[in-house]
C-alpha cells in the first residue's frame, strides 16, 4: 500500500504533476477576489472564509480527473488490480496520495492567503483547522467520481457535476468554522465537519472499488 | 492445461482474444460459463482470487512517462511483494542501459520490453499476455520466445494472444 502511496505522490510532485497546478490555482484565486471585491477590509473577512473554501475544493477537483484515469490508459490499472492489494486498499492509498499532494499543502498555505482578506488570527486558525479537517473528505468523496468517470474520455466534464453536490456540506461546514471564530457565536460547524469528513473517509474506499471494478469489467 | 505448459491463442482482428484473457485474470466477468483453476488440490472460481495468481502483459505497456525505468520495476516489485531484484531483470531484457531513463524517451519496443521485465520481477505462476512480440525487433522477439520457456520449465502456465509463431514448442487454440 505504501508503494502505491509513494509513487502517486512521486508522481504529482513531479514536472507536469497535479500538485503545482491546484497550488496555483487556489492561490490565483485567493489573490484576485480581494482585487475584484475592493479593499473593504470588514466585508472581506466576511466573505474570506466560503471564498478560500470554495477555491479550495476546485482545485482539488482540477487533480481529480486524472486519479484514475491515467493509470488506466497506460494499462497500469490492470496491473494493479491483479497486484495482491485489494481494489478497496488501492483505492484508499491513491485517495490518501491525492489529499498529501493537494489538500495538505492548500491547508499549509491557507493561512497565508487567509491574510489577504483581512482574517484576524483566531479566523486564520478556524480557516487552517477547517481545511485540515475537511479536505480529506473532498478528496475522499472525489475518488468516488474519478472511479465512476475513469473510462469516460472528457470525463472531466462529468466529475465536477456528479462530485460538486456531494462536497456542499463541506463548504457550508467550513465556511462555518471561520465564521464561528470571526462572530464568537459558537455554531457547531466543526464539529459536523468532522463528522462528515470521517464518514466521507471511512466509507469512500469500498465505493470507489465498487466503481473501479465496474469499469474494469466494461 | 496442466503446469508447464504454454498455449497460444491464435485468431482474426475482434476474434475475442484478449476479452479472453482479460476472463482469465477474472478483470471481465463471462457472460455464461465458469473458469476453474486447481493449484495445491484446491479449486479456484473466483475470478478476483484467480487475478493474484495471473502475471498480466497488456497491450499497454503500464510504463509511466514521468518514472524511470529502474523507478517503475522497483514499483510493481514493492507492489507484488516480489525480490526486489530488478537488475537482473534488467539485464534479462536487455535494458541496464536505459534503467535511469525516464518512460517518455522509450521506443515502443523499448516500453514492451520494461513491460516484460514487470512481469519475469512479478514472479506470477499464471501468465497471460497480449500480443507480446508486438513492436519488439528479432532480438526481443527470441527473449519473449525464452523468457516463456523457462517460465514453463520452472512450472508455470503462459497463455499468449498472438499473431505470429512465438517460436517455441506449444499448443495452439484458434479463436474463428
């Protein structure tokens, strides 16, 4: 398992990987909202937290596509199947290699970009602890989708619909969290992301096999 | 079959070859029909527990452009929970020259052939490979040919799907 983990994060480390391309992008983002919305200081903070979330979770969507769906053209999906690890365990360490090349470093840098819309230090901790808790479950609920879309030429087009209304409760939740630290109101929104991000972890591997299986097969 | 033996699968362009293979790996579900192994007086019908006996080459090669050739070996060996001893099966292959190139400067004979030395490192009894000659030049041609052979002779079964005489001494099956 660790093999697998290793090599996919090798790989989105590397020239042409994912990493760098949703590092960017987040953080594109989180430069040009404060440019577009004004230097209104008040407001966005108000709006810090959802805007970073969101951008957040479209940048890990922008790896997504290819979880799968590389290995799978280059033939090295059916050499892994038949490896003695099981598709659920394979499954969990490419899901666990995304959120290591993705979710883990948009989480590190996010307090920095936190910054630029004004967030005051507890909300730059609400923001941080947010995304360490919630990312998991958006790479977790996305390998669901890249496991459905794997065979699907373009499949990129596909994944964002079928993974986006799945990840609402994270973004509300997340949103939530830094808006709880921002009013001092508590709100409870950590919590249930917790929970949701535990349950997204916990049960994504079996549907993800589930679904990789039923490409193989076709 | 029995231990030992090689078989190729012989027949026109959409004959169901490698649907066929993919059957044995237990990767595609038959339509009607069962595949038995017996191995150590037990039966296997199971198509995802006879995959971990199946060695697989598929018609793509599993080479990533971005790992080098020594790097994607050592990979699939971890993997398989097989003797990591990759030079050997470099040399074996004919590739120690190349083991530090990363896949996007292969030829296609080149990616064949680091796919052949995946599955000699794999060390699987069941072999089931596609058009293994296919891109490879005379050289690469007779390595397949022995490779296959002393595979047999060690007690392992290879099924190969192929277009031309693999050059060894084995039973053919031909698919209309």
């Amino acid at each position: 398992m660790s093999a697998l983990l290793l090599r996919d994060v090798r790989l989105a480390a590397r020239a042409g990987g994912s990493a760098m391309l949703a590092l960017a992008f987040f953080a594109g983002v989180a430069t040009l909202v404060p440019l577009g919305i004004g230097s209104d200081l008040a407001r966005l903070a108000r709006i810090g937290g959802g805007v970073l979330w969101v951008a957040a979770v479209l940048a890990a969507l922008l790896a997504l596509d290819r979880l799968f769906q590389a290995d799978y053209e280059d033939g090295s999906l059916d050499v892994i199947a038949l490896s003695p690890l099981s598709l659920e365990a394979a499954a969990a360490a490419k899901t666990a290699a995304h959120w290591l090349a993705t979710g883990l470093p948009l989480t590190l840098l996010s307090p920095l970009l936190g910054v630029m819309f004004g967030l005051p230090p507890d909300g730059l901790l609400a923001l941080f602890v947010s995304l360490l808790v919630g990312t998991p479950a958006v790479s977790a609920m996305g390998a669901v989708g890249a496991g459905l879309t794997l065979s699907v030429r373009r499949g990129g087009l596909i994944l964002p619909l079928i993974v986006l209304p799945l990840l609402a409760p994270a973004v509300i939740f997340g949103a939530g969290a830094v808006l709880e630290a921002l009013d001092a109101i508590p709100n409870g929104a950590l919590g249930l992301l917790a929970a949701f991000s535990f349950a997204a972890c916990v049960l994504s591997p079996f549907a993800t096999a589930a679904a990789v299986r039923l490409n193989l097969g076709s | 079959m029995d231990a030992g033996q090689a078989l190729a699968i012989e027949g026109p362009n959409g004959a169901g070859k490698t649907s066929l293979l993919r059957m044995l790996a237990g990767l595609l579900a038959p339509a009607s029909g069962i595949i038995r192994i017996r191995i150590g007086g037990a039966e296997i019908e199971d198509g995802e527990e006879r995959g971990k006996l199946a060695g697989w080459l598929g018609h793509a090669d599993a080479v990533k452009p971005q790992m080098t050739v020594r790097e994607t070996l050592s990979f699939f060996a971890r993997l398989y929970g097989s003797a990591p001893a990759v030079d050997e099966a470099l040399d074996r292959l004919g590739l120690a020259r190349l083991a530090d190139l990363p896949g996007q400067y292969l030829s296609a004979g080149q990616k064949k052939r680091v796919a052949l030395a995946r599955l000699a490192l794999c060390a699987r009894p069941l072999w089931l490979m596609d058009e293994p000659l296919a891109a490879l030049d005379g050289a690469g041609k007779r390595v397949v040919a022995d490779l296959v052979a002393s595979h047999c002779t060690d007690g392992g079964i290879a099924i190969v799907a192929t277009h031309e005489p693999l050059g060894l001494d084995c039973r053919r099956l031909v698919l209309a």
